[in-house]
C-alpha cells in the first residue's frame, strides 16, 4: 500500500488518503489467468514422463520451430478460423509475436528496394520501433484509420504508387516485397476495433497490385465474444471478418504453391491466450514465405528463436483441445466480465464528463473483445497531461493516444485526445475504482 497526499480536486484536498496502484496499461493476461497448474504439468509430462520427447526438445531443433507444435497450431488455427485451410507447411514458429516481425522484414524487405512500411494508425506503439530497427527510419508512413475501423484505401493506392519507382523486385527463396503494411485489423490495440470486410478485401487488392505485403497482427481475434446480453457462447467464437491471409488464399492461389508468397500473412501468439512468457508466436503464411523464414541464418544455426524445451512444453499444454477450453471457460467469461465492469463505470463516471467510448456500432449483435478500451477526452484536455496527472496523483497507470501514433509520420493522425485504457491485467475489484480515479484526474484538467 502507497500513502501520498492528495491532489486538490475531487473533495479529498488536504487529506491523505492510501491508494493501492492501479494498471490500465499493460495487456497481458491478470496474474490470476496464468494457468501455472497446467504448465507444471505439461514441463512434468515432457520431461519425466516421455524420454525421446525429452531429448528431441532438448537438442538443436528446426529452423520452422518444432514440428508437432506446427501440427498443433495448424489445427488450432482450422478449429478457430472454420474457414480456413492451414497446414504445418504454413507455419513458421516464432519468439511471441514481438519476433516475427524482424524476422519477416528481414528476410522479405531489403530497406534499399523495399519503398515504404504502410502502419494504420493508432498503431501498437512499439511496431515502429522495430520497423527502424531493420533500417526504415523515415520510410514509416501512418495510415489513418477511421471510426468505423476502416481505412481510406484510394488514397493508399495513390501514396503506393507515388512512392514506387518501375523497378520491382525479383522473386526468389528471398523475395523482396516492394510496400509492407502493417495492421491489427481485429480488437486492434490500441483502438479495439475490427476493420469491415469491405475494407479487408479492397486493402488485398491493392497489395497485390504493389507487390505488398500485409503483414497482419491477429494476436487478439480468439479472445472475442457477444456483449449481447444472454448471449453467452456455447463454442469458441469467430465472428469477425476473415483474416487477410485467408482473403489473399481465397483470390487464386493455393496456400501450398512453392511459386507464390503471397500478399498476407497473420501472426498470431500465445502471450494473451496463455502466458508472454512462453515467448511463442507464430506465422501463418504461403508455404514458400514461411521455407524463407526458415532460410533465416539465425534459425538455421540450431533452430527458430523460440526455446526447443519450452516448444514441448507446450506441444504437452495443448493435448486434447485444452487450449479451447482455456479460453472458452476461463478467458472469455473472465474478460467479458472485465469489459463490461469498465464500460458501465465508464458510462456512470466519465460519459457526464463528455468522454466518448469509441467501439461497435450500436444497433445489431455488437461483437467485442481483445484487451483495450479507446476512449476519446473532452475536447482540449490532452492525454499526456492526463496520464501526468493520473501517475502522480492517483497512482493510475493509463497509456495515452498520442504514445500510439506512427513515428515520424505524427502529423498525418494525431491522437492526443484519445487514451487506451486495458482491462486485461487489473484485478476485477480494481476496475471501477481505477475509473473513478481516472475521471477525478480530467476534471483536474478541465478546471
Ligand atoms: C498488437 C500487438 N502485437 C504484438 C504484441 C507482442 O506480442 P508477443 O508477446 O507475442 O511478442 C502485442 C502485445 O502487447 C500487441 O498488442
């Protein structure tokens, strides 16, 4: 417990008063979500109760990541994605979702050929430091996404093609794309929203037409449900738009061709729907893009960049369909019931404020998820100074919008008025009083 003095607004001026901290910030899984029993278990089942298995996880492994979690992921990604047609061939293992984003630039964009990185923004606010990481500083550019999750895909085009020059690259077990665009199409963090397949289609269209890649962030779509009351999900959900991969598959090639790379791929983790910890992501992409990434010397000297050990760990964590219930019996009832905490404290304390919750449209089943709220401020209240504010004052940790805009590019979408706040990590007691907090600290501001 923190004893600090209070702030002067909010009826507690010249008290002091205890605050427990409260985190809005972090997306990832409560502690409490954290299935320890489970992962014992499995670490004991590998090691002690499966000798070959034992020692095949203990050596150097495939440069594609061990084969029988490939095996796994490609069901897990058929079972969830009913329409889809993964196979292992499809499936490169990579370090959290954080590490398939270097190795995909590394292997599939040369910063001397490739023109551009395309980022919808807000964005995840680290994706642009890793873009510069493998030499794109000022070649970063923000693409503006839309309320209803949208973006404006004619002037994409015309910014593709401004920027391209005749030449295109060679394909070959390393093609260079010539654009990347980067997005979280579904629950995106920061903005929790879901792009329309209008969207999704148009947006393929025009990466084929520029020899780009979409390079799709989908580490949230299995964490979805309806917030229409009552209705209470009997499966593991899908109702969202198909991915861009299977989009891309579905215009004329087969995923298993040796010729084509496509233009999509989905990434995909298991930081929110296991542990980040387990430090294990995926690819799921053409089967001649992911042979590239397994082309990538680092990989090949003795295996992908995920643990071989924790790989089997986890291949024994998801026997028998555990992860589907993990998810449908644990995370989905416990976040809805986050979510819906916080969005009725949000109506009763900061709506009065003129705080806007921007989300689903109203109207019809209004299918949510993910981890983030995205909340717009009253008008010239600015979330830096809001998160000043909440730090010092209320102990309240919140991520603001203008942390969530592409670098470099800030002008063409600045999100000042606008914060993200998470109810993945807090503990369900907390949620309504972090909201509380939260309004105290924009009254302050709006003084
Ligand atoms: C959109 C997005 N991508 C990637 C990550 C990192 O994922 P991983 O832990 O799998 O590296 C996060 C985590 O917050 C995220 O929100």
């Amino acid at each position: 417990m923190v004893l600090i003095e209070s702030h002067s607004s909010g009826g507690h001026h010249g008290r002091s008063i205890h605050l427990q901290p409260i985190n809005f910030l972090w997306g990832k899984p409560a502690p409490s979500l954290l299935p320890i029993t489970q992962l014992a278990q499995a670490s004991h089942q590998l090691l002690l109760k499966d000798a070959a298995a034992a020692v095949e996880n203990l050596e150097y492994g495939d440069a594609l990541g061990c084969p029988r979690l490939r095996k796994q992921i490609a069901s897990l990604l058929n079972l969830f994605y009913q329409k889809s047609r993964v196979d292992s061939t499809n499936i490169c293992i990579t370090a959290g979702a954080s590490f398939a984003l270097p190795t995909i630039l590394n292997v599939l964009t040369d910063s001397a050929i490739t023109k551009c990185i395309w980022v919808v923004s807000p964005c995840f606010y680290l994706a642009c430091r890793m873009f510069e990481d493998v030499g794109f500083a000022g070649k970063i550019k923000a693409v503006p996404e839309r309320g209803d999750g949208s973006v404006d895909i004619e002037a994409l085009d015309q910014a593709m093609s401004e920027v391209e020059q005749a030449t295109k690259s060679v394909a070959s077990y390393r093609k260079t794309y010539t654009h990347i665009i980067y997005t979280v199409p579904t629950f995106s963090n920061p903005s929790g929203k879901v792009m329309p397949l209008t969207c999704r289609q148009k947006l393929v269209d025009v990466a084929r037409q520029h020899d780009g890649l979409i390079v799709s962030d989908d580490i949230y779509d299995m964490l979805q449900w309806s917030s229409t009351p009552g209705e209470e999900e009997t499966t593991l959900c899908n109702y969202t738009p198909p991915r861009f991969v299977d989009i891309d598959r579905s215009k004329s090639h087969s995923s298993t061709d040796l010729a084509s790379f496509g233009n999509a791929l989905s990434i995909g983790s298991l930081s929110k729907i296991v542990a980040p910890g387990t430090r294990i992501g995926w690819v799921d992409a053409d089967a001649a893009l992911v042979n590239a990434l397994g082309q990538y010397g680092s990989s090949l000297a003795g295996g992908g960049p995920t643990s071989q050990l924790v790989q089997g760990v986890v291949v024994e964590l998801l026997r028998n369909n555990w992860l589907e219930h993990h998810i449908k019996f644990t995370l989905v009832p416990a976040y809805r019931t986050r979510r819906q905490l916080m969005v009725q404290a949000i109506e009763d304390h900061l709506r009065p404020l003129g705080v806007v919750l921007e989300g689903p449209p109203s109207g019809g089943r209004a299918i949510v998820g993910g981890f983030f709220l995205w909340l717009r401020l009253p008008p010239r209240v600015s979330s830096h100074m809001v998160k000043t504010i909440c730090a010092e004052q209320e102990l309240l940790a919140i991520c603001p919008g203008a942390d969530c805009r592409v670098l470099e590019d800030e002008d063409v979408a600045v999100w000042d008025g606008f914060v993200r706040l998470s109810y993945s990590y807090e503990e369900e007691g907390n949620l309504v009083e972090g909201i509380v907090r939260l309004a105290r600290a924009i009254k302050v501001l709006m003084k």
